[in-house]
C-alpha cells in the first residue's frame, strides 16, 4: 500500500510543511538538523543547524547563527543557498533552494531571542567568533560560563551576536525511495510550477 504522497503534488507538499512543521518542536525528527550549504566564489561549504522555524504561508524556514561565523560573510557576498532534509525512516529527502536574510539586531531577532532558553544562550556568550584559531582546545567561553554557572540576566549578553538567518525558499525537491519505484518532484515557487522528476 502506497502512501497518499505517492504520486500526488498536492499530498506531498502536504507531507514535506508537516514534517518541517514537526522538526521545529520535535527534538527526535530527522528534520531538525538539516545540512545548511552556502558558497561565495570557488568556496563552498555545509554545516549542519538546528531548524527553528517553518512558514508555509511565506515560504520560509530559519535557523540562528552567530554574526561573527564565517556563513555571514558567505551569504552577505552570496544570499543563494541550500539546505538538504533526510529522514530514513520516512525514506524522505528534501532539498530547498533559498534566499537567505540576514537578521541581527531588530524585531525578527529580539522575538527569537525571548523565546531562546537559558541553556542555549550558552552559544552566544564566547569571546571569540565561531572559527576562530586558538592555542588551546577550547569552548570559547570564561570557566564560569562553561559550567552554566550564569544568570539569564547574564546570557543577555549573548543578544549582540545572536543572529535569525531567514530562508526565503525558491524551489522544492523532494524525493522518495520506495521498493515499488523511487518518486521525484520539483516544486518552483518563483515560477509556482510542479513537476516529476526521474528519481
């Protein structure tokens, strides 16, 4: 019995917003952790973030960064980027192409950074950008950080490096691995067009 995404645009874009819906709050989804991909010139990189957001009705997802990481300057030379979702029990991929927008220090952040735990805070909080070198191994952060031995009056501090990266998606593709035969579609939002694909 085939799954009602099978062979129907509809049921499948129904199934890829329901499974970013899901990661955002489900710490165990597969989806949670995409691999974000960006490049600028002959660089190209990937990393994987924590998926925080997902807006069908703008068709968007987020995730957070620090301002001082190396993606920054990658996506203010070059806004085009990518993130690719799998989950192997679902035998699901997801690949978006997006535009990013970098937001750091105004009302997107300030709503994100609220609702950011004490805990999490921890990130923002190092002397010293994400990649930077150092003579040591090292957190980044002061000893009494590095034991959470702070306040959230404390964490505050962390605001000024908090960054929401939003991507404004592009295109869809979504494929599916199923033993009866493979299913691949491409969904261009740009030009609000479906089609199959050849797995």
């Amino acid at each position: 019995m085939q799954p009602a995404y099978y062979e129907d645009f509809t049921e499948i874009k129904k199934k890829i917003w329901s499974m970013l819906d899901d990661a955002v709050t489900n710490r165990s989804s597969q989806f949670r952790i995409p691999t974000f991909i960006c490049g600028h010139n002959n660089d190209v990189d990937g990393r994987i973030v924590v998926l925080r957001k997902s807006d069908q009705q703008n068709n968007l997802v987020q995730f957070h960064s620090d301002i001082r990481s190396d993606k920054i300057e990658i996506l203010k030379n070059n806004p085009n980027a990518a993130l690719l979702f799998y989950d192997k029990d679902e035998k699901i991929q997801v690949r978006l192409k997006v535009n990013c927008i970098i937001n750091h220090e105004n009302d997107i952040t300030k709503s994100s950074w609220e609702k950011t735990q004490h805990i999490s805070r921890k990130c923002y909080l190092v002397d010293n950008g994400p990649g930077t070198e150092s003579d040591v191994p090292t957190s980044g952060l002061k000893p009494e950080l590095d034991n959470f031995d702070y306040t959230k009056e404390q964490s505050e501090e962390g605001y000024k490096n908090f960054t929401v990266i939003q991507c404004k998606i592009k295109s869809i593709e979504w494929l599916y691995l199923a033993a009866k035969g493979h299913r691949r579609a491409k969904f261009d939002l740009e030009s609000n067009k479906d089609s199959w694909l050849v797995p």
